[in-house]
C-alpha cells in the first residue's frame, strides 16, 4: 500500500493546476491513464474566457453563460467563477503560457467564440490548451513533491462503508498498474477526481481516447450523486476526412469570420438564428444536423478562405497545418466539418469547494457538475472552470485537519482467471458506441432511448459477468465505465420531458417554464449489484 496526503486521478489542467497547489505543502500522487499530456485539456484549440479589458465586464460574461445555460446555470456558481476569471489567467501568466499577443504588442490578443458578446478569449494562437498543459506539466515533473503514476488507471475508490465502518468517507482508491498487470493499493487523506468526460462513449467525438467517464463512474459506484448527463455538447465543427480523427476545427474561426456553407456553396446559419455562425453550439450543431439529414450529406463546409492567406496563417497554424497534410489548403478552400461530442456538461454533484456527496472526495473540471454550464456550456468557460475549482480545492484541503490513514485490504484476484478471449470487450465497445451515436445523439425520441437502454442493460450483465470472472484490464475496465456513463446519460434524458438546452426531444419539443437540474442518486441495488460482482475481487 502506498500513502499519500492528497491523490489526484487524472492529468488535464484541473489535475495539474491542483498537484501544483498542493505540492509545497502536501505529498501528491498525481495518477494518469497514459502519459502526462494525453488529455482532453492539451487538445482544447480555442482558450480561456475572461474579462481582461475595459470593454468587457464581469456582468457581460454571467449573462453570456446565463444566456447559453439555458435557464439551468447555477447564478451564484457563474458568478463565483467568472469573478476568478482574471486572477487565473495572471496565475497562467506568471507560469509562463506563451499566450498570443497584438501584433503591436500592445497587450493579448483576445478572439471572440459562439455566444459571447464581447471579445474575451485569450489563447496561444491556435493550440492553447497543448501550451498550458506543457507549461503546467514540465512544472508538475520537476517537482519534488509530486509523484507522477503514468500508464496506471484506476479502477474504483475505496470508501470506508466499503470497508463496514459506519461513517463514510473516501480512503483512496484501487489503481492498475498496465505495464505489470497488478492492482495496487493507493491510500490518501484526500482523493480528488479530475478524469475529465466521457466523449468515447459515442462514435464520433473531439475527446481523446482516454475520455472514458472514469471519475464519474466511480463516484457513482461509491454512492455519490450525479447531474445533469443528458447535456451531452456536440462541436458544430469536427473535421470531416477519413484519414482525420477527432480533429476539431476552433470555434474561432467562426469567430474570426469562417461561414458555413453547403455544397453548393450557398450560407444556410441565417435561416436557422438571428446570430448566425455565432450562434451557441447546440443551435448551431442542429442546424447542420438538420440540414445534413434533409439533404443527405456526408458534411457541410467552413469557409474562411476570404479572409487574407497571412492572417489564417498567424491565428490558425495548427488548422493550416493539418489540413493541408490531408490536401485542404483552408486559404483557399472550404473545410468539410461535421458535428462531435465535444463535452459533458454534467457530472459527478460538487459544491463550492469541489467536494461530492462522500466527505474528502473532491470533483473538478468536466467530471464534476458544479452548476456553471446549466444546459449547454458557453465556448472556453471549460478551461478556467478547471482551473477556478481546482484552487477552490485546494484551499478546503489545505484548510482542514489532517485525516486518519486507514489499514485498506489488497485487491484480492486469487478467484480471477486470465480472459479466455478479448472479443467481448471490443464487440461490446462498438456496439455501445453506435447505438449511443444513433439513439441518444443530437436528436432524440423516447423510443429511441428506451432502445438504447434496453441494449445497455444486455452489455452490462455481460461485461459484470467478465469483470467478476477475469482479470481486469485496461479496455475492461474502460468498458465498465462507459457502460455506466451511458446509463446515466440515457437515465437523465428520460426524466427530462422537454427540450432545453443540448437535450432535443422531437417527443418533447417545448422547454418547461422552470429550470430543473436531473439529480440522479443511487440506489441501494446498485451497491448490491457491484459487491455481488466484485466479491472475488475484493476480500472484503
């Protein structure tokens, strides 16, 4: 067993923005599915909203995520973060981000996205999040406070009415070692997910391959309640080629002046909002869809080649680059762009100071739902979300008196075989992945959901069966958690019965007069069902 003051599960910018808070004060184990880089943070394109000029204000940028929100934005929540929104990015700063200047270099240059009024968006051209992460992780290796665990994914927490004590608590958690094959045991006083979201549960999306739903999965398994997962953000604009995968094309461009177009080259924004490319993303993600499927097209086009060839160049690097690798020269030509999941905008229930239901675990960046994104996040709020409760964090850690470090029993596979074949996982996984994308995509019916759920109840006795009979691996590991997720996605959408925000129910097409979170808790048949399946894994 190894001890630590604070576990952190989860390397993107919450993760790291927290082990850096920690560090001079406690001893950090920092776990990561792959290396330290392999985040959903290091592929944000677009930056971090806040009000950093005399033009913008702090009411302008509420009402910007308000608005987005749909109705479902926790008011004090925005405000609280918003109100953080310069104090971050000056931490950034002082880090060292290389964020991109005027030309003159009179200050930052600031980009506008989707649903802002004002521009408020600084950004390292067009690759901000591959920059803080960088910065931030170089900082998290170099210190001597921080144990870094790559290539280890955790399997479950472990809780104290886990181990038969009367008051909960969270004691750490079983994490695998994938290199070995072996389960180790990771105690800690404080246990913070930061696992990011769940885009690999569907199809098509801009999350890399580690987005698997892992924190919030676990949280639920220990009994933590869980929000809002019927909010599911789809990028109007993930690049469209068969050799591309996940490659978003930035918000920005729309913002710098890129139009959307059909083949024929004719705009169709104008007929769907008044605010046209601009519009938020779930508007702007169901009217391609809408014109994608009443015409049969593969894709639609973003066009920005009108702009000059030299200022493409200077704000769109990392876009030019990747698209004339696969013979798009975006000066010149149109980007054929298709929708992706792109964000969770629900999660495990935090508060104020990124603690869930079970005492000394902690949520932050997309696992958690804080109550800022409501319904539909608002461009670039994602980022310093990560970053504002990852402080608040850090503060209720170091705040407190320390725990007490309890004795926790090795994960027990002395009942366990090697799997005899692995086509379960990967057949399972496909198939998961396509119903969820078919059924409980951009567009939905409550047909379409009662099928989907009926098919995640089939995969998850099965994948249950493999995980009480075979060793755990990384795959099934992920499957068992994406199975949970989707589940919890389906279970959200059901109980709304209304259109709001990023859920559209063509059975439910008008929004409710109030705006009510779906709070999902979990029942005592869950906890039976997953003792029931772990019991040869765990000796207690």
């Amino acid at each position: 067993m190894l001890r630590f003051d604070v576990l952190i599960i989860g390397s993107g910018l919450a993760g790291l923005t927290l082990a850096l808070q920690l560090a001079p004060h406690k001893k950090v184990c920092l776990v990561t599915k792959r290396n330290l880089n392999d985040s959903a943070s290091s592929w944000a394109q677009g930056g971090i909203a806040a009000v950093l000029t005399d033009e913008d204000s702090l009411e302008a940028h509420i009402q910007d995520t308000l608005i987005a929100g749909a109705g479902l934005c926790d008011p004090e929540v925005t405000r609280y973060v918003v109100t953080h929104g310069r104090e971050t990015v000056e931490w950034l700063i002082e880090q060292g981000v290389p964020f991109t200047r005027e030309e003159d270099d009179s200050g930052y240059h600031l980009t506008r996205e989707g649903g802002h009024s004002k521009r408020r968006i600084i950004h390292a051209a067009d690759a901000t999040g591959h920059a803080v992460q960088e910065t931030l992780a170089a900082k998290v290796c170099a210190h001597p406070g921080i144990t870094v665990l790559e290539n280890h994914i955790a399997v479950d927490l472990i809780t104290a009415r886990k181990l038969g004590k009367r008051k909960d608590r969270c004691l750490g958690a079983y994490v695998l070692d994938k290199a070995s094959g072996k389960v180790i045991t990771l105690s800690a006083q404080h246990t913070a997910l930061a696992t990011g979201g769940a885009g690999k549960v569907y199809l098509y999306t801009t999350n890399p391959d580690v987005a698997t739903g892992d924190g919030v999965a676990m949280a639920w398994r220990a009994g933590c309640r869980v929000a809002n997962m019927e909010f599911i953000q789809f990028h109007p604009t993930c690049l469209y080629h068969p050799q591309a995968k996940s490659f978003l094309i930035t918000e920005a461009v729309r913002g710098e002046g890129g139009l959307l177009k059909l083949p024929d080259g004719t705009r169709f924004m104008p007929a769907h909002d008044e605010r046209e490319e601009l519009a938020p993303r779930d508007v702007v993600a169901r009217a391609i869809d809408f014109e994608m499927k009443k015409r049969g097209l593969d894709c639609v086009y973003l066009d920005i080649s009108h702009r000059p060839a030299d200022f493409i160049l200077s704000h769109f690097p990392t876009i030019y680059r990747r698209c004339m690798e696969l013979g798009i020269d975006i000066t010149k030509q149109p980007i054929p762009v298709v929708p992706a999941v792109h964000f969770s905008c629900g999660g495990v229930l935090a508060d104020e100071a990124a603690l869930t239901d079970i005492p000394n675990l902690y949520a932050i960046g997309e696992t958690a739902c804080t109550g800022l994104h409501g319904a539909n996040r608002l461009a670039s709020n994602s980022l310093l979300e990560c970053m504002v409760y990852a402080n608040a964090a850090a503060k209720d850690i170091l705040s407190g008196p320390p725990a007490e470090l309890l004795p926790l029993p090795d994960w027990d596979e002395s009942r366990v075989t090697d799997a005899d074949e692995e086509v379960v996982i990967t057949q399972n996984w496909d198939e998961l992945r396509r119903f969820m994308w078919n059924y409980v995509g951009i567009v939905r019916t409550d047909k379409r959901l009662e099928r989907a759920m009926h098919r995640i109840h089939l995969l998850r006795d099965e994948v249950h069966e493999f995980y009480s009979n075979f060793r755990v691996n990384n795959d099934l590991i992920e499957l068992r958690n994406l199975l949970q997720i989707a589940e919890l996605i389906v279970k959200c959408a059901m109980e709304r019965k209304e259109s709001r925000g990023l859920h559209y129910s063509k059975d439910h097409p008008d929004m409710l007069p109030d705006a009510i979170p779906t709070v999902l808790t979990p029942l005592n048949y869950y906890s039976l069902l997953d003792h029931k399946h772990g019991q040869k894994h765990h000796k207690h």
